[in-house]
C-alpha cells in the first residue's frame, strides 16, 4: 500500500530537527495532509497517520510531549536531542505546566542526561507519576526521584535500559508454564530425576556447541557441564565470574583475562564469502565504549533477577516485579549483542538463559531445561530474533576492515546499544522455554524412564554390547524411531540381520511412543 502524503511529527520530527540518527524506534505518527486517521503495522513497528489538525507545526516541547505521550519512551533519541536544548527554554516550559507528566519526564531526563541542575525549586506536592507507562512497558523495580516526583521503573538504568513491550511478546501465561514443570516433575520417580540431572547437563552442554558448529575435547565439555551444575546455586552476574566462564569454555590461547577490551579487541560476526571477503552480520560495541556497557549490563542484570532491596543515595529501590521468563531473554540476548569476550559469547549467552531461569527456581530443582536442542531444532527463527537487532544495527554502523579482516568501527555507536529492543527477542525465548516444557523435556524424561526396558528388550532379541546398543538407540530415536540406510552400513551393525534390526527398532518405536518411520536418512 502506497504511503499516504503525510508530514512527520512527535519523534520522527524531532530526529530531522535535529539531525540524529537512531535504530528504527517501534512507533512512528505522522500529521495527514487530507483524510482521517489509521494505523498500519508491519514488522512489529507501528506508523499512526492522524488528522491534518494534529500537525505540530515548528514547536519542540509540542512534538518532545506527543512523543512521550502518544509514542512512548525513545531514550536513544531523547538522550541525543535533549542536550541540544538550551537550559533557559526547557526551564521555561517546565514552568509553563510545573505538575504536567511530560513536562516533569523532560525536566528530569534534561537533567540526567546534561549533568545541570535547572533554576527550578524541587516539587513539594502532587502525585509521583510513572516513567515507564506499564501497560505498554514491562518494567522494572521503582527508583522514586523526589525532584520532580518520578516513578522510575526501567529495566535497567538512563545508561543501558533494553525495552520490552508487553504486545509483541504474545500470549504466555508464567505461572502456567511453572505449574507445568511441577507436574511433570511429579510424573517421574526420584530415581529418573537423580538419572536425568546429569543427562540433561550433558545435553544442553551438546546441543549449546551444535548451535555454534563447535567440537570441545572432552575435558572442556565436562568443564562447561560442571558450571552449568553451579548456575542453580552461585552468581555468574559478576566481571570475575563470567572471565573464569569464558576460560573454561574457549581454547585457553583464546581465552580473556577481562573484557576484550583490555587487549582493544573489535569483535564482529560474520561469514567469508571468499580470500579476502567477509559479510558482516553484527558488530559489537567498540572496545573503548565496553567497559561502561558492562558495568551497566551487570548492574541492569543484578537488579532485574531476584534481588533485595537497596538504597542509593535518596532513591530507594525495591526486589524487581519483572518476570522470570522477561529477565532471561533479556539479560541473556543483551549479553550477546554486548560480545565482551574475543571468543564464547554464544554459549555464554545460552548459558545466562538457565542461569536466570535457575536463580529464580524456574524448573525443576537442580535440572537444566534443554531449550539449546530446541534451538538447534528451529535456526532460522533464531537467527530471526537476533536480526530484530542486527540487521538494522548494521545499517548505521561504518568501519573498514584491513587485510588481516581486522574491523575498526569508525563512528559513535554506543548508544546504539543501550536501549536495545528485547521484544521480539523476549517472544521468541518464552517460546523456545514453552516448546522445551511442552515437548522437549517430557521426551528427555520419558525416554530416560523407558530405556532401561529398551535395552532389556533388546537383549531377548539379540545380546549386543554396551555402546554399540546404545548407539542403535540413540541413531533409531534421532531418526524417529528407525535405522537410516546409510547408518545400517556401519561396521557396529553389520553383523545384524534386517529381522534383528527390524525387530529393535519395533521395540524402541514401542517404548517411546513414535509412528513407524519409513528408513528416511539422517
């Protein structure tokens, strides 16, 4: 559909007033030049065309207050275009509706965001009035500002604050999908538990490398699976505890002894297309900008996880009211597009995903959700999540690579960063955790509750030993409950006949509830 003749206003004006650039915001509004208002939506962003008697005409407070109003909280653009301001004329227009909501939201990010104080006397009386509108927004604890009587409840803070609408993150019930990990905790013996503990480490740990097309040697691979068993009960959200994760996780010549910024590291992701040609997917955030971005994740992510309350000069501060399945997604995806290390983010950042959800007791105690093998199971719709951030990302990006294909970013983009969109990113974990309760782990429990009557059924039709029958479990089940062609050709199977073959993958299909699947491959 043709885009009506429109003028920008609200946001959208204010970024051409003032010549700033930011990453596409959600919600853009626009004054008709004739006819009447409508709403488009495409890709999760909004463009709201309105009457021509909504023009704002050349007035900026108008336009800063129809933002804040009609569009939400676009910190990136605030945070670029309110230093612009002269501090008389923002004074004056405070002045002008000293207990309006907008004019008190402007005052005070004014303020925060040009380190001066203006000629204004501390408001004595009135309401406080939220900065975050929550039923737009999911927020996080209160910080009462006094000043101007602002409730202010962002995820994390006016230096790194990710976003999370309520309306693009779906339907999705906590408490149900709690309940449901206690029921199927209630399904199963101690005994399948204490046996699945392990299983399920191992398998998350398999499935995390799978993603990142990874082999560990078998010491590092227990290593990772040894600090997975310690996400339920000791902080990984701290500087010295994440370097030790990355050193147990990488090939030590790779490791870090801090940040990657410490050895001025420019880290990107991409593919070579060939000698000498690379596509970039995503930069991270340049070396001198990541020290501040990191203090202020780890900050955001302390206080969004379970906490207690605490005190900050005259801000108080209470436990955070954000959901469990909210603060995963967020802290573990913010991570990731942080890439503070030279190697391992990915499954870092995977491994901050069971790290929150254990933290605040999301699961069965001390087991691991297997949501890697149900990433593994749908790439492209990971990899989408991670474009709802990348892709525009690298539209605004500049750098130049050297011969060595060595990245040097050369404009400003660390605000780029701090008020990232979780949105999309939130919908598609709370997905990923639903198919993983849903399906995943039932399957993981119920095969393990099964094998043990597999294997002694397999025994009546043939004696095998130990890692070849293990092997012809593990290959019929992957391949939905049959031998593949080309599988029945390795050496471990060869002295089978078809009829034993046929008659243990009957067993297996039997056992774990799947249809006969005809000899497909691999």
């Amino acid at each position: 559909m043709e885009a009506p003749e429109s003028n920008r206003i609200g946001y959208a004006w204010l970024a051409e007033r003032f010549a700033v650039v930011t990453l596409p915001y959600w919600r853009e509004s626009r004054a008709l030049a004739k006819g009447v208002r409508r709403l488009m939506e495409k890709d999760g962003r909004e463009i709201e065309y309105l009457p021509a008697t909504r023009d704002l005409g050349e007035d900026v407070f108008a336009h800063l207050e129809f933002g804040l109003k009609r569009e939400g909280l676009h910190l990136e653009l605030l945070r670029k275009v309110l230093p612009q301001l002269e501090a008389v004329e923002v004074a004056a227009h405070v002045r002008s509706k000293p207990t309006g909501r907008y004019a008190r939201v402007i005052w005070w990010l004014y303020e925060e965001f040009t380190r001066t104080r203006l000629d204004l006397p501390d408001l004595e009386m009135g309401g406080y009035v939220d900065l975050l509108d929550k039923e737009i927004y999911v927020t996080g604890s209160v910080k009462k500002v006094k000043r101007q009587r602002i409730n202010v409840n962002l995820l994390g803070s006016l230096e790194f604050a990710p976003m999370v609408r309520w309306k693009g993150t779906g339907e999705w019930n906590e408490r149900a999908l709690r309940n449901r990990c206690a029921e199927i905790a209630g399904e199963y013996p101690p005994e399948i538990f204490q046996r699945a503990v392990r299983y399920l480490y191992a398998k998350e740990s398999k499935s995390s490398h799978d993603i990142e097309r990874e082999t560990p040697d078998q010491k590092r691979a227990e290593k990772f699976i040894s600090l997975l068993e310690q996400a339920w009960h000791r902080s990984f959200l701290e500087k010295d505890a994440l370097v030790e994760l990355q050193k147990a996780i990488v090939d030590p010549r790779y490791a870090n002894e801090g940040w990657r910024s410490s050895i001025n590291e420019q880290v990107y992701v991409g593919e070579t297309l060939g000698p000498g040609h690379e596509r970039i997917h995503f930069a991270a955030p340049k070396p001198e900008d990541l020290d501040e971005l990191m203090d202020q994740f780890l900050q955001m992510a302390r206080g969004i996880t379970a906490g207690q309350l605490h005190f900050v000069g005259n801000i108080t501060a209470s436990t955070s009211p954000v959901p469990t399945l909210v603060a995963a997604a967020v802290v573990s995806f913010a991570f990731d597009f942080l890439h503070p290390f030279s190697d391992g983010n990915g499954r870092i950042h995977r491994f901050l995903l069971h790290h929150v959800l254990a933290r605040n007791s999301f699961g069965p105690k001390g087991i691991i959700l297997p949501v890697s093998a149900v990433i593994l199971n749908r790439p492209r719709e990971y990899d989408q999540a991670l474009e709802s951030f990348s892709k525009p990302l690298m539209q605004l990006v500049e750098y130049t690579l050297d011969e060595r294909q060595r990245m040097t970013v050369t404009n400003d983009t660390a605000d780029f960063y701090r008020y990232i969109d979780c949105t999309e990113l939130t919908r598609i974990t709370i997905d990923f955790i639903r198919e993983t309760i849903e399906a995943e782990l039932p399957a993981e429990l119920q095969y393990l509750a099964s094998y043990d009557d597999i294997r002694a059924k397999m025994r009546d039709i043939v004696e095998l030993p130990d890692r070849i029958a293990d092997l012809f479990v593990k290959l019929c089940r992957q391949n939905g409950g049959t031998l593949s062609k080309t599988k029945r050709k390795l050496e471990e199977f060869e002295k089978l006949t078809d009829a034993e073959v046929a008659a243990m993958e009957a067993v297996i299909r039997d056992e774990l509830g799947m249809k006969e699947n005809a000899g497909g491959t691999d």
